[in-house]
C-alpha cells in the first residue's frame, strides 16, 4: 500500500461508507414487507437452517419474549413453520417456508432495484460506474477475508 493511502484510512472510509449505503438500503420500506425483525429471524433461519425458537433469539441477541412475538407474526403469515424437532420430539424446531424465502428474495431485489435506479439516475458518470464496477469484486473479497 502506497503511503498516500495508508490503511488504517482507508479502513475506516470503507468501514464508513458501506455502512451509511447499508443503513439506507435496510430503511427503505417494501409494501407488505418485513419489518427488520421478522428479517432478521428469517435471513437466520435461511443462513443456518431449522432451530429452536431460544437458540434464534440467543444467535440474533434479542430475548426470548420478543423472538417469539417475531416468530408468532411470520408464523401467522405462512413464512416460518414449526416442526417436532427430529432428534427430540418434546422441543419444536423452526424452518423457512417457501413463502418466507420468496419474502426474502422480494426484499433483497426491491434493494438491487433500488440501487440500480439510483446509479443510472444521472447521479454517477459512466466512468464512476465503471469503478464502482470494478470495486464490487474487490468489496467481495475483502469481505470474505474477513
């Protein structure tokens, strides 16, 4: 790294940046979509499969109460689904409906439309495009290096 960018800045100016661009993007409301919650349990349970209904509310740091309110609420519209837990049948494990998943899918391409229409508003050159192009794989590696 050259001494005109010394990492400790540009650390911190992508730490900044990315989080205002996500911050944003998360608070953009999708009609009969899901508040950040109900998001939040299910982009879980999607990443890491069936669960219990603590052991989602200890992964995501919320209480037990306020899990199961989000639970009781995807539940009710048909997104999450609630089985005997193979290995103990006293306790219930939950699961991504099909439903659910396309909920997800919904939100995450209502984003993806957001930001295209934002780039091609006239906001950003094509030169700009092109670098915001050629950062994307870069964001992406460092991302996974982490």
């Amino acid at each position: 790294m050259s001494d005109d960018l010394p990492a400790d800045h540009v650390a911190s100016a992508l730490l900044a940046s990315i989080s205002v661009l996500v911050r944003r993007v998360r608070q953009v409301p999708v009609e009969g979509g899901l508040t950040m919650p109900e998001r939040t349990a299910l982009s879980h349970l999607d990443r890491s499969g069936p669960t219990t209904s603590s052991a989602l509310a200890r992964d995501v740091q919320i209480t037990a109460q306020a899990m199961g309110a989000t639970l009781a609420a995807l539940r009710a519209r048909g997104l999450v689904e609630r089985r005997p837990d193979p290995g103990d049948g006293r306790r219930a494990v939950l699961t991504v409906t099909e439903a659910g998943l396309q909920a997800l899918r919904n939100k995450r391409n209502e984003r993806a439309e957001l930001i295209a229409r934002t780039l091609t508003n006239g906001s950003f050159t094509p030169a700009e495009l092109e670098q915001l192009a050629a950062a994307a794989p870069l964001l992406e590696r460092l991302a996974q290096s982490i």
